[in-house]
C-alpha cells in the first residue's frame, strides 16, 4: 500500500511541486516589506524549475496513478512541459509590469502557478471529473487575474465577463458528464474508448481484437452520447475561443493586465486543447468520424472570423486577441484532420503548434505590455508610429514574433502551420485547408500592418521607450531563439510531440 501511494505522489510531482510553491509564496508575500517583493519573483521562478526537475523525475516512471484518474504518460509530459515554459516566460514577463503598476506581485505569481497547475492536471487527467477539478483550478486563478488591476473599470468588466461566462461554459461541461456518466456508467476515458462501440452504435461486442468490456452498460442511447458530447464540446470551446463561443476574448484581452492575456492566450487555451484531444480523440475516438464535421465546421468559421474581424482593429491587444481567435482554428484544422483520418499525424502536429504558438504570442503579448506604460495607455496600432528608429531592438523582436504568428518561413509559425496542412491533406480535407491557407494569407495583412507603422511611418512614437528590464530580455530571447529553433530545426521537438501522441492506446483505435 505504500509503494502504491509514494508512486502516485511520484506521479503527480509537478503538480505537488507547484503547488507547494504557490502556497509559500502566498505565505512570504504579507511578511515581505515592499521593496522585496520583487524575490516573490525569483521564488515562482525557481518553483517553475523545481516542477521541471520533478517533471524528469516523473517521466522515469509512467504509468497511471490514484486509481487512473490521471496518467504520467509522454502526452502529459509533453504539455506539462509547455505549461511549465509558459509560466516561466509569464513570470519573467510581468515583473518590471507589475512594479510600474504598483500590482501586488505575490498574489499575481501564486495565482500564475496555481493556474499552471491547474493545466497540468487537465492534460494528465483520464478521468472525467479530474479534467473538471483541474478546468475548475485553472478557471478560478485565472477570473481573479483577470481583474488584477482592481482600480481600472476595463480590467473589472473583463474579470467579471470572463467570470460569467466560464461559469456558464464551465455547467455546459459537468452537464455533459452527468449524460456520460449516466449513459456508460463510468467517467474513465479508457473505459469509455473500450466499450465506445457499444455506448456509441448500440452493438453488441463479439470479441476480436476490438472486443469491448461488458463491464459497464453494454448498450447506450446514441442521442444522448451526442448531446453529452455537444455539451462537453461547448464547455471546452468556450476556453478555446472558438466561434461563436468567443464572444468573451476580445473584451477579456482587451481590458485584462497584458501579461495576464499574455498568459490567457496561450496556457488555459493549451489545457483545453489537451483536454479535447484526451476526451474527443480518445474517451470518443470510435465516434471520432461521426463528430468530425462539428470540428472542420468550427475550424472554418473560427479562423474565417478570427481573422476577418482582425483586419478592422485599430488596438494592438484587441488585434492579437483576435489572432488569438485565428489560431485556434489552425489548431481545429489538425484536430479535424486527426478526426477524420490518421490521429498520430494531427495530433502530433497540434501539439508542435500549441508549442510554437505559445512562445510566438506570449513574447508578442508581454512585450505590448512593456510598450503600453503605465496604465497601459499606449497601445494602439498608431502609437506605434516610429518605434524601429527608436528602440530598433524592441522593434526587431515585436517584428520576429508578427511574422511568426503569419507563418512567414524560417520561423516556427510556418512550419507549425505546415504540419497542420499537411495532416489536413493526408486525411483528404483539401476543401479546408484551401480555406486554411486563404485565411492565412489575410493574415499576414494585419501582422504587416503594425510592422509597416513601426518601420515605413514618420513620426515620434507614442509608446514608452524605456529600457528593457534584463527579465523581460531574458524572456524575449528565450522566446525568439525558441521561434527561429523550431523553424530552421524542429526535429527534436517534432519527435517528441510523435512521442506524445502515440503511445495514448486509446487514442489510436481504429
């Protein structure tokens, strides 16, 4: 019995480890006196390093853990790893943000760490409810940030926005597993791929290869397993940003700390990615082709009006939130190809996404934040008129990410886009990825448009020239050097994200 816990608990590590750190830097934060608030910091930082250090030392023993309600598996590896960065980069992003602000900086670094581990547990979870307590964990932390600037009406209505309408999302979610669980009998992801056969189409098993257990409900009602599942898909498209489910983004981006939506647009968004592809590809994999046309309809109509509604914004943030908007229908495009034909392929190809998506918009979003001031009253596209003959660095890393996110070549956007395409066309969506390569091109439109002010107008930028703090430096450099990596050299990374989807049993039935 022992040995069974202190392997459970070796499972979840990371997350114990994080945790840990969050508390304690809740703790310190009253006793700190002002002026060293500022090694709240370097504590979250070095809690980040410390789950690190716990993720390698879980990975050297896989497995499932309390009772399988969540795996240590190469998947949950791999995104507990990205959460992991995204936090680091956040934390190294916000420092010199929060001190100009007169943020209180230890709520703010625990509240980045519990949203963190929140998403960690979303992708490790195999079980139904453990995917809601973890949604629950990241959903709470994040409300909260969302409004961090207490005194400014912009950041209260986002907080209280978001807060409605994720509550709203979040009762669509456990709705629909209250229906699975009422149909099937069980919550368990592998449990459902195993008698999905019999839950989905209402067949008995006959043995074989694919024999299904009779150890649940033998036959279910199909209509109630597509509602479950509908109802399951808008509580998670609400966190995605999927239309018409993204009603919320644009004000939530728009009024929230910059480096909060720095963090909201790409590590909760990750998570619920994560948590589609354990649940939708997995949990219902045998009804995978029958719900395909719900994601290849959300992928066309989300990166159609993500990108569409981008080219009229006049604020920086509103347009990157709208980006934001965009890509999940990029990441949409690799699902519906893993829905419809090969899952290794799309799957695989999502995660490299997720991976360069994160580092391209997270250093495009911080460093908005740095060149708004304070108050975050300069961030309009206008004001940007000039910046490249001023601060040509700044200007060159703000370009780096823009031409990212449009998927010019040698960066990572590209060849992340690339890999969705061309799981796109192997599973015979050609239709879709026509329309994917279209809504590409107008998107590089936009991103040129900011570039162009930055380095074709005349005139005296608005936005603040002061000097980078060394934090936020390392975090740029960290994610630039990370774009042109994954897009001269992406190999390694792309093995691992084959690593992560393949060895999902459950993801992989036929």
């Amino acid at each position: 019995m022992t040995s069974v816990n202190t392997i459970d608990i070796l499972r979840v590590l990371p997350e114990a480890v994080l945790s840990g750190f969050a508390v304690l830097v809740m703790v310190l934060d009253p006793f700190l006196p002002p002026r060293q608030k500022g090694l709240l910091a370097w504590l979250s930082l070095a809690g980040v390093i410390a789950a690190e250090a716990a993720l390698f030392e879980s990975s050297l023993s896989p497995g499932p853990a309390f009772n399988g309600a969540v795996s240590a598996d190469p998947f949950s590896f791999y995104f507990i790893f990205l959460f992991l960065l995204v936090a680091a980069l956040t934390v190294l992003g916000s420092t010199d943000y929060l001190k100009r602000d007169g943020i209180n900086r230890g709520e703010f670094y625990a509240l980045v760490l519990m949203a963190t581990v929140g998403a960690c547990f979303m992708a490790a979870s195999t079980e139904l409810i453990m995917v809601f307590i973890g949604l629950e964990i990241s959903s709470i932390s994040t409300y909260i940030l969302a409004g961090f600037r207490r005194h400014d009406a912009r950041s209260n209505e986002a907080s209280l926005k978001y807060f409605l309408l994720g509550s709203f999302a979040t009762a669509f979610f456990l709705y629909g597993i209250a229906f699975v669980y009422g149909v099937t009998g069980t919550t368990k992801l592998v449990a459902l791929s195993q008698q999905g056969l019999q839950i989905v189409d209402g067949a008995q098993g006959t043995g074989g290869p694919h024999q299904v257990l009779s150890v649940y409900h033998p036959v279910g009602d199909p209509g109630l397993m597509w509602v479950a599942m509908i109802l399951m898909f808008v509580g998670l498209a609400f966190k995605v940003s999927t239309v018409p489910f993204q009603i919320w983004t644009p004000d939530v981006y728009q009024g929230a700390p910059a480096p909060v939506t720095a963090f909201l647009s790409v590590g909760p968004k990750a998570a619920a990615f994560a948590a589609v592809l354990r649940i939708f590809l997995g949990g219902f994999g045998l009804r995978r082709m029958d719900f395909s046309v719900v994601w290849i309809a959300s992928a066309v109509l989300t990166m159609s009006l993500g990108n569409l509604a981008a080219l009229r914004q006049s604020n920086a943030k509103r347009l990157l939130a709208y980006s934001a908007i965009a890509h999940a229908g990029y990441v949409l495009v690799g699902i519906s190809a893993a829905a419809v034909g090969g899952v290794g392929e799309g799957t695989s190809a999502v995660l490299f996404y997720l991976l360069a998506y994160s580092l391209m918009n997270l250093g495009a979003f911080v460093l908005i934040a740095h060149l708004a001031g304070a108050g975050e009253r300069r961030s309009e596209v206008e004001d940007y008129v000039g910046l490249a003959y001023k601060k040509p660095a700044v200007a060159a890393c703000l370009t780096v990410f823009l031409l990212s996110l449009g998927g010019l070549p040698t960066t990572a956007g590209f060849l992340a886009k690339f890999y969705v395409f061309r799981a796109a066309v192997h599973s015979h969506l050609i239709l879709l990825t026509v329309i994917a390569v279209l809504n590409g091109v107008v998107s590089v439109y936009y991103y040129l448009r900011l570039v162009v002010v930055m380095y074709m107008r005349e005139g005296e930028t608005n936005v603040s020239t002061a000097v980078v703090p060394w934090p936020l430096r390392a975090a740029l450099a960290v994610s630039v050097v990370g774009i042109f990596y994954l897009g001269l050299f992406p190999n390694a990374f792309l093995s691992l994200a084959n690593l992560a989807a393949s060895p999902l049993p459950y993801l992989n039935r036929p």
